[in-house]
C-alpha cells in the first residue's frame, strides 16, 4: 500500500519545525518567519498547483493571498540567506557526495514571467516558450536536495530597460549564455561552501564543451561532465594507439578495451546494487592546452559499444568512485520527478526576478522537508514518485 509525503502525519510536521527553526532565523522579522512557514506549510499540503490563491485557500483564508503574495514579490527578505542556512542543514543530514547540476525548463503559456522566451529543448524535441533555471543539488546515494538557483535571462530581458524595470531585475545581473549561467551557480555555491567542496556532475553539449570546462577549471571546480559518443577528443594517452590524433569519445574508448574493469555502484530506483564495466582514458580537448582531462566510459552490455561518456579533471579519484559520483544525477533526476513537482517548485505564476528565486527557495525548503521525512520514516519512494 502507498500514500502521499503529505499522509506521514507524524514525520512531516517534525521535519518542517526542525527545517524552520533551522532556515528561518535570518529573516529578522517574526511576520516574516510567520509567512514563510504558512508557505512552507502550503507547499507541502495544499492540492494541486501551488498558486498563492490555492495556498491561501488551503491556509483557510482567501484574504492571505495578497499578504503571501506581498511577502514572495515584494518583501525585502534575502533568499540567499535562507537558501545558505538550507544547504548548512542538507550538508549535515544527506552527507553529499557531489553537487549535480542539472537545467529546470517551465513551461510558460504568456510572455510576461521572468526570463520567458522561446528556446529550442532537447528533451521536448522541440522549441517551447518558457522560463529556464539550473539547480545546485546536493546528492547522496540516498537522496538529493536542490539548495541554490541560477534563473537564466535572455538578451532580450538583459537588454531592454523597460522589461528590467518591471521584472525588477537587480542592476548588477548581467547577462550569461546557458552554460555560463548553469556553472555560475555552482561557483557561487562553491564560494559560499569553500571548506565543503564537492565535485559537480552536469551535463554538457559539444557546443559548450569548451568554454564550460574552462569556467569550472577557473572555478577551481572539480567536475564530471557527460558527453556524448560522437564528441571529438584528442588521445593524449601513450598506452592508446595513434596517441596525438583526434577520435570519437566512443572509438577512443574501444581502443582502450583491454582496460575495462567491473564497478559497482547503487541504482537510485530501488535496483540495489548493479555492475558495470568501465575504462578510461587521459585526453584534451582542441585548442586547449594544459593538464589532460580523464575519459571515462561505462559498459553494461559488452556486447554493445560503451553507453556512456564522462569528461572529468579529478584525477585522484579512482574510476568506481568517479562512475559512482556521475551516477549521482539519476538520484537528482528520480527525486526531481517524485517530489519537486508536488511541493510546487515549478508552479510560481508572479512576474518578479527576486518572487522567483525567493518562491524557489522556500519550494527547495519544501523539498528538502519532504524527502528527508520519508528517509526518517523508512518509506522511501516507490517508481510513481509516492511514498511506499
């Protein structure tokens, strides 16, 4: 038998008051503490979307719409404050492994939220009209939380006073490309956390390969960057044949065949513990100088050609501990499906940059209330995204 996080009637109610009195005091007023927990509360059990017309209704008081919405839109609280107190409190309770970075497109039917634009997504196939933000998540083996946000604006928004003006965005913002903007977040939580750092799995596209590996060098992030079979790379492997020529991703590593070895690692899905093979390989990129990055390759059927690709500068790891922290993004992916959708993470409807981040951060306190109340319960999660 399964139920909703919102049925764990004892845990949840004691994970919100320890996350409030954890993540709240920075807001330095008690009506201010006061609104963010009747908003934690309405994330966490308000049906369907979370508008601040649902959550209000749901509070019992339609005449708290406005005062929610005041608090979100227009108040003076510093969300990056929060969000600090939050991954303080995550560090201590997930033990992280690495920091995933992984990209949140929302949908968006008008024109006039933050940031919206039409944008080509290649996990739609196709272009849609919609905001774009990159979470920072901290992951374990066990669960994953997001505790910082980059909300990616367009040139047109950047560009244009008037549209500035009525999204409030701050003076200082400036405009990033995507992967400009997805690896500025993690610096900037590396900043913040500079005595816990931890490696950062992400994603990146053969056009964005090159500055994106630069930026997180700058950053002096350690990272593991999937990339795809066809990603062109120089062998700069003197145990490869042809060392010094330029190969696929996937052909690099079937030369490296007489390498692979067996890894384990844990299958967020309730799997268990699965196998695979791995090798790697040191190789750089064109036109880029410097310390070689590792290749590593995965196999879990030999008799198919590798089945996936990482790029990483952390050469003191040993290849099951590099597998193992890439792994970390199914956990990131399986926990974004199962509970950020309910706790509403995607379901703010204001127009304002600073409502966004803030509505996104008291949905990341959400979140992080939610599965850590399921861990504390024993439920876990079944593969519908419920608590089992």
């Amino acid at each position: 038998m399964t139920t909703t996080f919102a049925s764990l009637e004892t845990t949840v109610p004691q994970q919100a008051a320890v996350l409030c009195d954890r993540v709240f005091p920075s807001l330095s007023r008690r009506d201010q503490r006061g609104k963010a927990e009747q908003y934690l509360h309405g994330l966490l059990s308000a049906p369907g979307r979370k508008s601040m017309r649902n959550i209000a209704g749901h509070l019992g008081s339609t005449a708290a719409e406005q005062s929610l919405h005041h608090f979100i839109s227009a108040s003076t609280w510093d969300y990056a404050q929060v969000r600090a107190a939050l991954a303080d409190y995550v560090e201590e309770e997930v033990r992280p492994q690495a920091w995933v970075l992984r990209p949140m497109v929302i949908p968006k039917a008008g024109q006039h939220s933050v940031g919206v634009e039409r944008r080509f997504v290649p996990e739609f196939g196709q272009a849609v009209n919609c905001q774009q933000a990159y979470g920072v998540w901290a992951a374990s083996d066990a669960v994953s939380c997001p505790i910082d946000w980059q909300l990616h604006l367009p040139d047109r928004w950047m560009a244009d006073p008037e549209l500035r003006r009525r999204a409030k965005i701050p003076a200082d913002a400036r405009w990033l490309s995507p992967v400009e903007c997805a690896i500025d977040a993690a610096a900037a939580t590396a900043s913040r956390d500079a005595a816990r750092p931890h490696p950062v799995v992400l994603d990146l596209a053969d056009t964005e390969l090159g500055v994106g590996t630069r930026l997180l060098d700058e950053s002096g992030l350690t990272f593991a960057a999937g990339i795809g079979a066809t990603t062109r790379l120089i062998a700069a492997d003197l145990a490869v044949p042809r060392h010094g020529t330029e190969f696929t991703a996937a052909h690099l590593l079937q030369l490296a065949r007489t390498r692979w070895r067996p890894v384990e690692w844990q299958d967020p899905s309730g799997g268990g513990s699965r196998t695979s093979m791995v090798a790697a390989v040191r190789v750089r990129l064109a036109g880029r100088p410097g310390t070689p990055l590792l290749l590593l390759g995965e196999w879990t059927d030999l008799r198919a050609g590798s089945q996936r690709f990482w790029l990483s500068n952390w050469h003191e790891a040993t290849w099951g501990q590099l597998l193992r922290t890439a792994k970390l993004a199914q956990r990131v992916e399986l926990d974004f499906a199962e509970v950020s959708g309910r706790v509403g993470l995607m379901d703010f409807e204001g127009r304002c940059y600073e409502g966004w981040h803030r509505h996104a951060t008291l949905a990341s306190v959400a979140h992080a209330v939610a599965v850590l109340a399921a861990r504390r319960s024993g439920a876990g999660y079944d593969r519908r995204g419920r608590a089992a």
